[in-house]
C-alpha cells in the first residue's frame, strides 16, 4: 500500500491510497461514526475537494467525493451497505493504514 493523501480535521479523516492494483478513498466521518471506502470511476485530486471543504461551510465533502465512486462499501453504526466492495475489505484498508501512520 502506497499513501498518495492523507487529510484530518476535527470531523474527517480522508486517506487516498493505491492499494492491490486500484485507488481507493477511505473516508471517516467521526461526528456521525460512519466509515466508507471507494473505488473511484476515474481519477480524482482530494486536494481539490479538501480544499473546497475548508473554504465553504455548506459544501458536503462526502457528497460530492463519493457521487465520483461506483464501487463503495459505507458503514453507520449497525447498518453496512456493499456495492461492489465489501465489510472485509474495509477493516484490511483500515488496518493496513493504522500500521501507517
């Protein structure tokens, strides 16, 4: 695994990573304890869109980051969702950048 990005603030953690041949977003939103990792459609700059999440109040950063992904897998409290990726791939992802950092 290879970090390309990694941003925090006193809500999220956004790391971009090439992982296992693809990019992959992992996003952590620690106000409503949610998880996502995304595969995106095409190439993305989270610069561009951390930036744009610092410099606007009303912007919603997950929105528009994840409308640019097919494959996600998103987890709130009790409920998982998978589309095209999986629980388990999530918590590897997760593990594999707590060692990381």
């Amino acid at each position: 695994m290879k970090i390309k990005n990694r941003f925090e603030d006193e809500r999220y953690i956004l790391v971009c990573a090439n992982w296992e041949g693809s990019e992959f977003i992992y996003f952590k939103d620690k106000l409503q304890n949610t998880e996502t990792l995304a595969i995106p459609s095409k190439p993305l700059d989270p610069k561009v869109f951390w930036r744009k999440h610092k410099e606007d109040e009303s912007y919603c950063l997950p929105c528009e980051l994840f409308l640019h992904c097919d494959s996600k897998v998103m987890t709130a409290d009790n409920v998982i969702v998978e589309w095209g990726l999986t629980l388990e791939r999530l918590n590897r992802f997760k593990t594999l950048i707590e060692k990381i950092d």
